[in-house]
C-alpha cells in the first residue's frame, strides 16, 4: 500500500567502481547515474506468469536489491522535476527500493514554509491496478473529518458512500466517542484507535460509539470493512425554490466510474435549464487529469474553450520536448468527447454553457480539482470559490511499475491557458478567486441550502455584489477552534495523474 500518504489520527501530540552486470550489484554503486533501463525489470523476487491488466507476460527478471535502488535513482534523475535538487544518497543505507525512494526528493519549502514536494508515494501495483480501474477499496464506506489529531482530538463523519457497510448506520455530522473502547478525544491507544477507522482487512469489524446529528445521546454501531465501491458524484439535483434554477452536485473523485456519474449529471442538469452551478469539491483530492478536462468543458461548452489550452504540462528540462515529436510539447486542450474511462470512448460530451460556477472548496480541495477550477479561469470562466484554501498542489504524476512497485513521483506541472499555475499555497477563497471563506459546515446533510458553504454560495449569488456571510469566520472559530480540517485520503484519491 501507499508510503506515509494517509493522515491519521496523531499521537498525544506525530566509492566508485566499475559497473557490474545487471543483476549482479551487489557491492558497488557507479558514481556515474546510468540509465534506468540497465535495472528495469531486475527484481528481488521477480513476479511470473501474466498480468492481468495488461494480458502479457510480468517483464521481471533475476536481480537483487541494489538493482532495484539503482533504478529508482536513475528513474528520479531521469524523470523527477527537481532532480537537480535531490541529493543521491548511497543506496546501500536503505532496506530497499522504497525507503531509497523515500529520501530522493527535494528539500526545498513554499513560500509558506511548507515542504515543495509532500507528494511523493507508492502502491503496490496490483492494488494500483484495481484501485485506479475499478474504484473499488476496502474500507466502511465512511470519509472521515478530522477536526484535530491530537487531544483533545475531534472526529466526525463527512460523508458515506451509498450502499457501503455504513450505509444506513451512521451519517454526515456522527460524531465518534470512542473506537473499540478507546477514548477517541484523550485516549493514548493510538494503534487501536486508527486500527478501527483503517482497516487493513475486509471483513475487519471494529465497534464505534457516536452521537448523531441534533442528538445528545451516544449510542453503539459496529462496522464491518468491505470493497466499497466509490460513487465520485452523488446529490445531483436543482435546488429548491426560490434557488430551483440552481444546479448542485457533490464530486469527491477524479476515478474512471466519475466520467459516467458527471456525463449522467451534466445531462440532468441541462435538461433543468439551470442558470448557475454548485460544484462542491470539498473533499475531492483529484485524480485522473483527463476526467478534470471533460469536467471543465462540461461546464464551460465549446464557445469558451475551441482551440484554448487546459493545461500545458511542463516537465523537467531533460524531457522539454515531446519524445514523439522532437517538438516542444503542445498544450492538453480541453476535452469535448468521453475518453473511455466508464463511457464509450468518442462520444460528444453534454455542456452547461456556464460563464461562471461556484466552487465549494477545502483543504482536501487537491490537484486535478484545482486543475479544474484554474482551467476555467484561463479561459474567463468567472469561478467563485467558497470555503476554506485549497491544499496547493500544480503538480502531477506519471506511474511507473518496477519490480511489482508502481512509483509516484513529481514529474510535471500544469499551467493554464494564461500561463498561470504558481499555486503551491492553495487558492485562498476571495484572493485568488472572487468568494468568500465559509468554514465546513457538519451540522446540516450536504446539499442543504443551510449548509454554511452552501448557503455563503447562495448569499454570495442572490446579493449580486458578492457579500459574504458575516457568520464565517466565528463559525471556524466555534467549529475547530480555528485550525483546519483534514480530509483523510490514501494517495490514489488525492493527486493528479496522467495516464500513459
């Protein structure tokens, strides 16, 4: 599974040689770093027979554990957007491949003071494979918000996933008390505590006691881990009046399933002839960068973005030119037909025509969502931003396999049709965007017009001026005593990938 990518909840407070042949390294580390194809496919315990997501034969070959570290070096000194700022370590001092890989990223920090690169990870590829294709991953069914991870630490539910083992059991604004007899807020049993809300098994039951919404009283569910199915776009619908020419969804993943919920979502909100959209993205962590693009021309149309750029993905200066063409790369335009994710490939995307779109934003607002909301601004798209700053993050990733390990490195970043993507810091709501921060709101259902971010959406839209709630700021204070919420997500839902 992924390296240190999930936050969880905290604890009480968290010589030169010759080259030898391949798969022979098992003392010397060249000075020089050689190409990555001299180590490909030279495995420890190389994988046999045949893949089933490409129908052909694992490449894998005999080799050792050095192999497998020289090619992670040369892969990120081939392939990393800072490889001129990573120190190349002996790889010897590691383990293995993915503590080596661990290390080779770069040291330097945003504006803010925060790390340049947070993102990089590993899967498994098998899990890969099935996480990225299917959608499917073991869990309950419940996304989680973490309002503090240390005591007195504060957890509740911000949404379930219809039809999973939580369907039905507990819902939006639960407010969990204790895991398996642990204190949630005080407990020091961390291990047992993240235990229960990160199953490592299917069929894991662990027994939570919460307070519901607009309750007092705690009561008891169990829940028992299973492969969940994601539904990336849930609530879509009109509002209702006087707002009933208001279009509203939830859209919580960039995943393959996503393109046939959002094509089946634009179609019905077109047909309800709505005048403006609600696109929340609260805990949308990103994913495929091409799901973004039909995303993004679905609500825009064809009058805005014929001919203009969705992104232009910038790469190291190594691979500055397309290898396909020995040209400069070209622009990734806008997408206007389904690309065959979950719908036949070819087919005439639906548009809304939109000339502006409120976006409902949080810190676990990442990567392909900001890729959305800073596509539609290249092309004059007015988006209007409510909530919290966004987690910053204008770069992406191209997976590669070795050895039955699919690694995540920065290999580009995106900018848009204005060449606009210095965004390490997040989009700050009325700052980089017209919009208002609106604090998470878990004491009304998603879609509720009450909802705080919904309802500064609705304000910000009916004063025709742009005035914010005054509320907002208090409400942030009562809710997490000002700190930020943390959306918890393995890596695979909170990224921006390209496919191959």
């Amino acid at each position: 599974m992924q390296r240190a990518v999930s936050l969880r909840l905290a604890a009480l407070t968290a010589v030169s040689l010759a080259l030898p042949a391949c798969g022979d390294n098992v003392e010397g580390v060249p000075d020089q770093i050689l190409d990555q194809a001299l180590y490909a496919a030279h495995c420890a315990s190389p994988r046999s027979g045949i893949d089933p997501a490409t129908e052909a034969r694992y490449p894998d070959g005999e080799g050792s554990v050095l192999d497998e570290q020289l090619w992670v070096r040369s892969w990120i000194n081939d392939q990393y957007l800072w490889y001129s700022e990573v120190t190349y370590t002996d790889p010897r001092q590691y383990a293995n491949a993915v503590d080596y890989f661990d290390v080779l990223r770069t040291p330097a920090k945003t504006p803010s003071g925060k790390d340049k690169d947070q993102f990089h990870f590993i899967y498994k590829t098998s899990d890969w494979e099935a996480l990225s294709q299917s959608g499917t991953e073991a869990s309950y069914g419940v996304q989680w918000a973490l309002l503090a991870s240390s005591p007195p630490r504060s957890l509740v539910v911000a949404y379930t996933q219809p039809g999973s083992p939580a369907d039905g059991k507990i819902a939006r604004g639960a407010r969990v008390i204790q895991i398996d007899g642990v204190d949630l807020k005080n407990g020091s049993d961390i291990k047992t505590l993240n235990a229960g809300l990160y199953p490592a098994n299917l069929g894991e039951a662990h027994t939570f006691v919460v307070v519901d919404l607009g309750s007092s009283t705690q009561r008891t569910v169990t829940l028992t881990s299973a492969n969940v199915e994601l539904a990336p776009v849930q609530r879509v619908g009109t509002l209702p009046p006087p707002n009933d020419h208001v279009g509203y969804f939830l859209f919580t993943d960039h995943i393959a399933t996503a393109e046939k919920g959002l094509v089946d979502a634009i179609t019905q909100l077109k047909a309800a002839g709505i005048t403006d959209l609600v696109l929340d993205m609260r805990y949308n962590g990103g994913g495929y960068l091409d799901i973004a693009s039909e995303l993004a021309y679905m609500i825009a149309g064809p009058t805005a973005t014929a001919g203009k750029t969705f992104e232009l993905l910038t790469f190291n200066d190594k691979h500055a030119v397309d290898p396909d063409t020995g040209r400069p790369r070209a622009p990734e335009l806008f997408v206007d037909r389904t690309e065959g994710f979950s719908v036949t490939a070819g087919q005439p995307l639906p548009y809304l025509g939109l000339s502006r779109v409120f976006v409902l934003t949080g810190p676990g607002t990442c990567s392909a969502s900001e890729s959305v909301m800073n596509s539609l601004a290249g092309v004059d798209v007015e988006v209007i931003e409510i909530g919290d700053t966004t987690c910053g993050k204008p770069y992406g990733f191209l997976p590669e396999d070795n050895c039955g390990t699919t690694f995540f490195a920065i290999q580009f970043k995106g900018v848009n049709n204005k060449g606009f993507g210095d965004y390490a810091d997040g989009f700050v709501p009325g700052v980089n965007f017209h919009g208002c921060v609106a604090p998470d709101d878990f004491d009304h259902a998603l879609g509720d017009p009450a909802e705080h971010q919904l309802a500064t959406a609705l304000a910000y839209r009916d004063s025709q001026g742009g005035v914010c709630l005054p509320s907002a700021a208090r409400r942030a204070d009562q809710r997490t005593g000002g700190a930020a919420t943390v959306i918890p997500k393995p890596a695979w839902r909170q990224n921006r990938i390209v496919r191959r």
